[in-house]
C-alpha cells in the first residue's frame, strides 16, 4: 500500500481566511463538503490556495467527465470569447446552439425524429422537461421515485425525495407529484429478492393507477437510470424495459434524468443504453458544459413541439460559451475513447471495494455502472443500519490525505466516485490508497467495524 501522507495544513491558513469570509458573506444554507479553496484544477487534480495537491474523486459532482479544463474545451470557449458573449438565443440566434441541438439528437437513445432545449441548470431542465411532458399530454400528474434527486427549485423539490437537508421547511411545493418505490435492491421497500421479486417494484404501477393516482391523469414518470444523489442505485437489467412498456400502455411519458449519469459516466454516452429504452425525453447536464452551465431537454420532436412559441426559453439559457464548450466535451468523449476508459477506471475501483468488502462488515454493499461506482457504509451486515458518521470521517480523512470525495444516499451512508474518466491509473491507485486507509482508520476507531470477517 502507498504511503498515506497526512496534509497537516489542511485546511492551510488561506483557506482557513476564506472560509471565515465567507461565513460572513454567504447563507449557511449553502453548504460545502471541503473547507478547501480551490486555486487550481487540470485533468484529475486540483490545487488549493495553500498549495496542497488533490486527487478528484468528486469531479465538480460529476461535471468534468473529460477533465478539469481540457484544453480543447478551453480552446472552443477562448475561441467563442473572441465573437460574442451573450446575445439572447430568443432575440438573435446562434449556430452553436443549433449544431448542438443537432447532435444531442443524434446522439441520444432512439431514431425517431428529436429535438433539443438547452437551459441553465439540471433543474431548469427537469421544470421545463414536465412542462414538456403536460404540454404534450394535457395531463398534470408526475410519478417520481423514492431517493430521487431533480433539483432544488421547487417544482424539482417536490420531485425529490430527500426530506433533510433539502425540503425540510420549504413546503408547500407544486402538486400533482406521486411518488414510488425505486429499484433499490439493497433495501427492497416490499423485502423481496431480485430476481424470484419478478420487479414487483415496477409492475406496482398498476397498482398505483387503481390506489394512488389514475393512469390518465398522469403526464409522465421521471426516473434516474441510475440514481445519482440517493446512492448510485442500479436497478436490474430488465426493469426499465417493464417500467417504460407500462408507462406507454397507459400514454404516458417516461422521461430519463441523466443529469449525474450521462456523457460517458456509466461506460456508455447515457445509461439509458444500458436498459435498452429510448426515454421520450431526457434531461441532461452537470459534463455537457465540461464544467460550464449547461442543460438540455432531449426528446421525441413531436412532444417537445406541444409548447407554443414563447412557451420555453430563458435569458441565459444554451449561452454561446457553453454550447461552444459542449461541442468540444462530445468530441472529445468520442475521440478519447473515454467511454471504454469510464469502465476501466470503474472495474479497478470495484475490484478494490470488493476487496474491501470481504475484509470489512462496514461494506454493506459495492455497486455501480462503468464509472459511477459506489460503497455503501452500514454498522452491521445483518441489520444493514446506515453508518452515516462513520461515511463522513471517512470522506474528511480523505481531503485531510490528499483526496476529495464526497457522500451520497438518502442516509448519507454512501461513498460514491464521480472520477474524471481522464484520471490515470497511477491517479485511480494512489486514490484508493488514502480511502483504504481512511476506512482501516475509521473501522479502527470505532473498534468493532473493522473486524475480520470470519
Ligand atoms: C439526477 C439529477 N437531476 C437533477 C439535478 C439538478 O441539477 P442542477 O444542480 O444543475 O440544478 C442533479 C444535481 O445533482 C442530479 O444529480
């Protein structure tokens, strides 16, 4: 095992006078998982403003797939800063937004005739994909998931599931929004086992139409393929094939949030692929802009045309440095074949945490697609009850070692690795190293989770 060298000044004193600058200036709400100021970021690295180095497990939460400021991003954004910096694309138009749109068409799941709608944030996105979906249906009903993450504007918000830290206190939110039981293996809502289960848990929408909500009052279902925020859940191969046939039986959309999951993070462009389904709409973000703001609403052309002229758009949305940096983002995925790297850099980490998880009870479950790979924290196998302290000491002896992680799930009990799929495997090994080491410290502190197993 690598030498785990403790960055003693972190975090360093100039971090430490940021940090009490910005208690002063900005709400507490705003919450941050490192006391670290950034300085610098390439590729899989970044500095702090103290000049202590990092290894990025986090990546700007998922946003940097190809890398912190690849160079043919910067490039096409230096190039684009040299034209123009903002028009308004709903008062004189621009290429890049259409060349854009051009190719998420093609290179979204399905053949039929798309089109695309660029936005801000991945919540913009997901507000204007139901916006969408009642347009096309003339139905307001919304079916999201447990441990579901959309947003934090309020019509996301109330298809989020998580009530603390993010809804509490907020109500009351936008109507019209049911929520279900996801294909959360680990912790089945009806205790079954997959596969003799037959995905109870989806064909339970038919139930739902009878008990809950009428099939024809329901717009869509929005589902993450993967689930991002609430834990890197991966359902089994054929639920979503289940899922999306019972949706279209009732007319109703399936829409497919692939903010965390898409460009290259799952081993494929978006996971969608992985179960076979071509989502009438798909919402993305987060690494379209490479680290700019960027999100889209991809979809069946004839559903996204529902809303009259003047019914979407935004002053800022689809800017021009931000398409100009997506179209470079695509390129580079293709030509760096980042893809296959995705499940390369997926494949070590999961070899190691399973490594881990023979040796360690706190390993309640490893999981994950291509590079969207996850450990969830439990202080006992049998009771599978959610080591969330434990998940928080590891994540701050990692950027104390030298490696920003950050947590996931809806008991804060998951350790998921959001890597650029640029880091190197010398990067990958050396970043497993600090969160072997953090987890032997954290099991070892508290005595009885770092047993053997026997
Ligand atoms: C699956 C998913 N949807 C939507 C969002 C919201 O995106 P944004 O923070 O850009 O509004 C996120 C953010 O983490 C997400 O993971």
């Amino acid at each position: 095992m690598a030498t785990i060298q403790l960055i003693t000044s972190v975090p360093g004193p100039k971090s430490k006078e940021l940090g009490a600058r910005r208690e002063a200036a900005i709400p507490r709400g705003l919450a941050h998982s490192t006391p670290i100021y950034v300085a610098k970021a390439e590729d899989a690295w970044l500095e702090d403003v103290d000049g202590n180095r990092y290894i990025d497990f986090a990546g700007g939460i998922g946003c940097v797939n190809v890398g912190h400021r690849r160079a043919p991003v910067v490039a096409a954004v230096r190039k684009q800063l040299d034209r123009y910096l903002h028009t308004c694309v709903q008062v004189t138009p621009y290429e890049d937004y259409v060349a854009l749109a051009e190719r998420m068409n093609r290179v979204t799941p399905g053949k039929f005739p798309k089109k695309t709608l660029f936005m801000n944030s991945g919540a913009e996105a997901v507000e204007n994909a139901v916006k969408i979906a009642r347009a096309h249906t003339g139905r307001a009903g919304i079916i999201a998931f447990e441990d579901a993450f959309h947003g934090r504007t309020l019509m996301t918000l109330a298809l989020t599931s998580k009530t603390h830290p993010y809804k509490a206190g907020f109500a009351p939110f936008p109507g019209d929004i049911y929520r279900v039981p996801y294909a959360y293996c680990y912790r089945c809502s009806y205790s079954l086992k997959y596969p003799s289960c037959d995905l109870y848990c989806a064909r339970h929408l038919e139930d739902t139409f009878k008990r809950v909500v009428a099939s024809e009052d329901v717009a869509a279902v929005i589902a993450e393929p993967v689930l991002g925020e609430g834990g890197f859940v991966v359902p089994p191969p054929d639920y979503y094939r289940v899922l999306v046939d019972l949706c279209h039986k009732h007319g109703i959309l399936f829409i497919a949030d692939e903010v965390q999951s898409g460009f290259g993070r799952t081993g494929k462009l978006f996971a969608s692929e992985h179960y076979g389904i071509e989502p009438d709409l798909m919402v993305t973000a987060k690494s379209l802009g490479g680290g700019l703001p960027l999100a889209a609403v991809t979809g069946r052309a004839e559903i996204m045309d529902a809303p009259g002229p003047g019914g979407l758009g935004g002053t800022f949305a689809g800017n021009p440095l931000s398409c100009a940096a997506a179209l470079a983002v695509l390129d580079l995925l293709e030509k760096e074949n980042l893809l296959a790297r995705a499940n390369q850099l997926g494949d070590r980490f999961q070899k190691r945490a399973r490594e881990w998880q023979n040796r360690w009870p706190l390993i309640g479950d490893v999981r994950g697609l291509g590079g969207m790979q996850a450990i969830e924290l439990v202080k006992s196998r049998d009771r599978r009850e959610p080591a969330k302290e434990e998940t928080k000491e590891v994540t701050e002896y990692c950027y104390q070692h030298g490696l920003i992680t950050i947590s996931a799930g809806s008991y804060g009990n998951v350790l998921r690795a959001l890597v650029p799929l640029v880091m190197t495997d010398d990067q990958m090994d050396e970043g497993l190293a600090v969160l072997e080491a953090a987890l032997t410290h954290v099991g070892e502190k508290k005595g009885v989770f770092a047993a053997q197993l026997t």
